[in-house]
C-alpha cells in the first residue's frame, strides 16, 4: 500500500480536494501512469478535479487511463471521460426571474438607485465524488433468482402430448398436441409450425385457438412413423435452441393369420430439458385395455378410457415397452368363410347319404 494514499482517499471523501491533490501530486510523480499504482493515484486526481471544476486536466488525464492495463480503472476511465465531454445544454433566460438590485443610501428622502450591475448568483459547491463501485454480490444474486423463477414459469406454460395410435398391423398414426397454458401463442409455437412446413407435408396442421396446435399424420408403416419422430424432435430442439436425442421407436410384429402380436418399444432421453415440470411431456397409445404387458420407466403408465396415458419425466432416460395382441379382420373373415364353407360341405354329405342325391334344377 502506498504510504499517503489512504489519507488522500479520506480527504477525498471527505470533499476536500485541495489537500487530496496536495497529497497526491507528490505521488504522481514518482509513480508513472504506466505502473498500476500510478493509473489509480492518477483516477483519484481526476475525481479531485471534476470536484473542482477543472473539467480540461481531468478530461488529459482521463484519456491517457484508457490505455492503462488495468481493465478495471480503464473503463472507469471511459466512463467518467463520456460524462466529462457530453455536451452541456444552456436554459432559457425566459425560464427564471431576475430581479434589479436595490442600493439603499444613509440619506433622507433620495430614491434608490437601481444597480445596472447584476450579479451572478454564487454556484453551489460540487458535491464530493468517489470511485465508481460495481454492484455488490448481493444485487448479483437477487439478478440470478429472478432470472431463474422466470425461467421456471415460463417454462411451466406449455404441455406438449404426442399420441400413438395403432390402426392395424403395421399401421401407426402419430398426433402432437402443443397447448400453451397462457392462451397465448409463444415465440416457439410460431417457430415450430414454420420449421414443420414441408412442401410435401406429412402433418396437417390445425390450429384450433391460440397457444393450441395440433400435428396429425396419415397412417404410416413403422419405419416411416419412427424416422417421422425422430425428424420432429429434432426440429422441435432446434427451434428451442436444444440438441436433444433422437428418439427410439420400434415395433416387432408376429402375424398368426387371425391375429398380430406387436410389441412396441420407446426410449426418450430428455436429459438436456431438465428445466420443465412434470406432467408437461405425455405421451398416449390406443388402443389399450391392460396394463398388465406394459413396463414404463421411471413413471409408471396408466389408463384412460381405453388409452395408455405415459407422463415422461425430464432430465431422465424415459423407457416403455408395450406387448398387445391386435385381432386381425382379414384372418377372421377368411376364417368365417372357411367355416360356412366346412357346413355347406357337412349339410351335402347328409343329404347324399339320406338317398336324395345332389340338388337339380326343376325341369
């Protein structure tokens, strides 16, 4: 620490710049601006003087310690040197009221003289200046909290649903439901139908209000429905300024004739949206009347009008496997006709054996 420095400080905050200036000169010349010390002892000159009135040494100054190294009292520097040039406005002489000086003399019965002289009003003192102080941690904490809740809430005004329905083998039908809770269309909803819009388009868009979308494709096989996801969560993440995972879905049929068995597999890993509360994400597969050939991590799936309702959770690996048996109409009509075939077949081998031979026609 600089013997004399912390005096000159006091006498700083104290208003008294004479004496700050007397202590620091001596300073300054032993001290070059070029040494850390010399760039402060050289800021608190320049505060002395905006306090004295001497804008001219202060404005020298100031424009050699935007060069210092410090980056510190650089920018304070910079800061002062912008208030000490700004351009001073004049007011108006009609905005205020002079009134003539009167000089009274000792004599009896003579009439005041009116001054042609008027004098200046004496300008305050300037009021006493000291280093500008950045915010204190305190002010960065409360900054940091306030961004934070509204993160969280803004975060919480949007549910986004993606429904899986199983139309037939190897038919998937896909629909997205992005509601936003405000009422409102958000920024992204707009980004995300944009970034959607092909000129052979898949989705049908509708929107029924604003903030509610709806995505809804034709039916597809399950290759085409899983590269359609995977497309559509990509886009979803780039237009929020995410890289999310593609999601993995898989669907493994065994065809019995009069029926399929399917089992469907989907894996979402959400760990890069820890930020958003529960039950905002769900996704639902229909139709479906028993949970028990259904494994869901790390919530557990439930059922809703014939519906499996999943709520995926953020931040995690989101997991299910479903097992379902689905009949199939073109097996159990074929499997019809071959019965009513084996009657008809029946019914004419009983006729034959009662002796009245194969129907003819009437002559």
């Amino acid at each position: 620490m600089i013997i004399g420095l912390a005096e000159a400080q006091q006498a700083l905050d104290r208003g008294d710049y004479g004496r700050c200036l007397r202590l620091l000169e001596p300073l300054a010349s032993t001290h070059p601006i070029s040494e850390s010390e010399g760039a402060l002892i050289r800021m608190l000159m320049v505060t002395a003087w905006m306090g004295q009135g001497e804008d001219r040494r202060a404005v020298t100054t100031c424009r050699l310690l935007t060069r210092c190294r410090d980056p510190e009292l650089r920018n304070r520097a910079k800061q002062l040197l912008n208030v000490l040039e700004a351009p001073s406005l004049e007011r108006p002489a009609r905005w205020s009221m002079q009134l003539p000086t009167l000089e009274m003399t000792p004599r009896m019965g003579q009439r005041p003289r009116i001054s042609r002289r008027r004098r200046q009003p004496t300008p305050p003192p300037p009021p006493p200046t000291g280093p500008t102080k950045g915010p204190s941690a305190g002010f960065a904490a409360v900054v940091i909290v306030v961004l934070v809740g509204l993160t969280l809430l803004l975060g919480g005004c949007m549910q986004i649903r993606a429904d899986l329905d199983l139309v037939g083998p190897d038919r998937l039908e896909m629909t997205w439901h992005i509601n936003s809770l405000s009422g409102r269309t958000l920024p992204w909803q707009s980004n995300f139908r944009s970034a959607v819009r092909d000129p052979n388009p898949i989705w049908t868009q509708t929107t029924l209000r604003d903030g509610e979308l709806t995505l809804t494709s034709r039916p597809l096989n399950a290759d085409t429905a899983a590269r359609l996801m995977s497309d559509t969560v990509e886009r979803a993440g780039r237009t929020a300024g995410l890289s999310l995972p593609p999601p993995d879905l898989s669907i493994h049929e065994r065809n019995w004739l009069v029926g399929v068995q399917q089992n469907l597999s989907l894996k979402l890993d959400l760990t890069e949206i820890d930020s958003l509360p529960r039950d905002s994400l769900a996704v639902t597969i229909g139709p479906s009347t028993d949970l028990r050939h259904v494994n869901s991590v790390p919530v557990p799936a439930r059922l809703e009008e014939q519906r499996l309702v999943w709520s995926l959770a953020p931040g995690e690996v989101n997991h299910l496997q479903l097992h379902r048996w689905q009949w199939s109409r073109l097996g159990l009509g074929s499997l019809v006709v071959l019965g009513l075939l084996l009657v008809s077949t029946l019914l004419q081998s009983i006729r034959q054996s009662l002796g009245y031979g194969y129907p003819q026609l009437p002559s």
